[in-house]
C-alpha cells in the first residue's frame, strides 16, 4: 500500500514539472520549414508544360482565366498590394498586358504611336519600368499644398496683441485628357474632394484649364472669369518618395497676369495654349499687371481618393500647426 502510494506521488511529481517546463521552452514550429524545398506555382500563361497542383483553396476555387480578369480590372497602385499575397499572384502581374494598359491611359494624350517608340528607346521594351520611371501625374486622387500664416489681431485694452494662425489649402486634380481643377480655400480635404470634379457650381469656386508634361515638368494655366480677364499660370516639378508614386509636387512658380479681349474667346479656350511662351513678368493687359506670387509655395502632396477621409491634412491648426510634406 505504502508504495503504490509513493508511485502515485512520483507520477504527480513528475508530471507537474512537465507542465511547469512547457513554460520555459519557447515553440518555434517555423523551424520544422527549415531544408524544405516548396515547389512554385506556374502562373497564368507559363510555357511549362508540367502539371501543377496548386494547394491554395482560391486558386482551385478560381479558374486562372477568372483571376487574370480580376486582375485587369484593378488600378495599377491595387496590383502592386495583390503581388504581395503570393508568389503566383507576383508572377502573374508582372505579365506586360496590366502595365500596357495602364501606361496608354496615363500617357494618352501623348499617342500610342509615341508612347511605344518612348518605350523602346528609353525603357527596354518594358511596360512594367516605364510606369516606375517615367514621370506622369496621377488620377487617382488630389494634390494639396497646406499653407499657413500669421496673422495680427485686434489688440484689447491695449494689454493683449494676439496672432492668428491662418490656414488654407490649394487643391489640384488632374484628368487624363490634358484637363485639370483648381481650388483655393480653407475647408478640409474630405470636404473639398466631394465637388472637386467638372459638375461643381459657380458658388463652389472649382476653376478648370488645360496642363502640359514634359518629362518631370507640369505647366498649367486657366481663365478668372470677371471683367478683366486674368488668366493664373503655374509651374511644377513631379517627384516621388519611392519609385513609380509621383506622389509629390514642388510649386516652382504661380503666376496670374492679364490678357487682352481678343485672345479670349471663351471660357472653356485652352488659355495655355495663349501664355505657355509668355515671360513671367509678361502681361498683355496694363490694366492687369503681372504678380510673381511669393508665398504658399509650399509642395503639393497626393491623396488618394480612398484616404481622403482619414488623411493628416484634416486635422486642424490647433492639432498640427506646421505640416512637412517631405
């Protein structure tokens, strides 16, 4: 009796220390991948012509037919994030039909015809490295300058003299066409980018004109309306925090000057086609002087449509009173 007890005691014994050693070995499954060799998955068009089970649920579920569809219906910015999912998926969007398409929409104002004699002289013959390296402006969303200033107030008994920070945005959208909109005001991004398009009213100050690129170089211009015709010129510089965003603008110049009657002849006139020789400090009205703008220069920097409600630039001064686009 006395040693089955002491058996009893023993087992208990050892089996609390197993249990209290599970806590000082650390699991690292990962290590059993070690020496491992995964076979990878033929993509979508490969020349092999062994047969490949692919073990992922999707790609049995899909036909690859299906997911090249899918593909070719998404923004070349979205397959960037798919080929990140897998090695398949990464294979099957590096085929030239994606990058194709997308660089003839972004550059077609320059013509087909053009666009692949740039393709062969400059970039090898790839689709993929000339969307990465060529300087275009994006679609997708809006380019913001944040501009702040200060401003005096009204001094009380002579005691107090209080400052303002002012704060006000220029928006920019472009359209492929060679079109683009213009706004100047102090509301927020998720507010303004609800009208920024070519259905906007009167009362929503949202100015249209003509832009041109040349290589990294933007110039765009377009028409106040109002008694003295004034048209308001500006040059920027295309660049981008990595490869391919072209996700920032450097404001080179902004200039507004005056055009005489007879060079207007209507609102919606390609005005740049009128001032793109022009001096800055040309002016073909003297009742309208040329004004080299010196201040809220600063970079435009993008935001995608889909981050308008949750970008930095809605918070406000007291939250952010200086803004570096970088």
């Amino acid at each position: 009796m006395t040693s089955d007890y002491a058996n009893v005691a023993a087992e208990l014994e050892a089996a609390s220390r197993m249990r209290a050693a599970q806590f000082f070995v650390t699991q690292r499954p990962w290590l059993d991948l070690y020496g491992v060799n995964i076979r990878p998955v033929a993509p979508f068009g490969s020349a092999s012509s062994k047969p490949v089970v692919d073990p992922a649920l999707i790609h049995r579920a899909l036909p690859d037919e299906l997911i090249f569809e899918i593909f070719s219906k998404m923004t070349p910015y979205t397959l960037g994030r798919a080929a990140c999912v897998c090695r398949k998926w990464r294979y099957t969007i590096r085929n030239p039909v994606f990058w194709r398409n997308a660089c003839l929409r972004a550059w077609q104002v320059t013509g087909v015809a053009e666009n692949y004699k740039i393709l062969q002289s400059k970039y090898d013959g790839s689709w993929r490295r000339m969307w990465l390296s060529r300087p275009r402006v994006r679609t997708d969303g809006l380019y913001v300058s944040r501009n702040t200033y200060i401003r005096a107030g009204v001094a009380e008994w002579k005691i107090t003299k209080p400052v303002h920070i002012v704060c006000y945005y220029r928006y920019l959208r472009f359209y492929p066409s060679g079109r683009f909109l213009y706004k100047n005001s102090s509301q927020k991004v998720k507010e303004v980018a609800k009208y920024m398009n070519f259905r906007s009213t009167k009362g929503d100050c949202v100015f249209g004109g003509h832009y041109t690129l040349s290589e990294d170089k933007v110039e765009a211009a377009f028409l106040y309306p109002g008694l003295r015709p004034t048209v308001w010129r500006i040059r920027l510089r295309l660049r981008g925090t990595i490869a391919g965003a072209n996700n920032r603008m450097d404001l080179l110049a902004l200039v507004t000057s005056g055009v005489s009657d007879t060079e207007v002849t209507g609102p919606d006139e390609d005005i740049l086609g009128v001032v793109e020789r022009w001096e800055e400090d040309e002016t073909h009205n003297p009742d309208v002087p040329a004004i080299t703008h010196k201040r809220g220069l600063t970079p435009f920097v993008f935001i995608p449509f889909e981050e308008v409600e949750t970008s930095v630039l809605n918070l406000p001064v007291e939250r952010m009173d200086y803004y570096v686009p970088g």
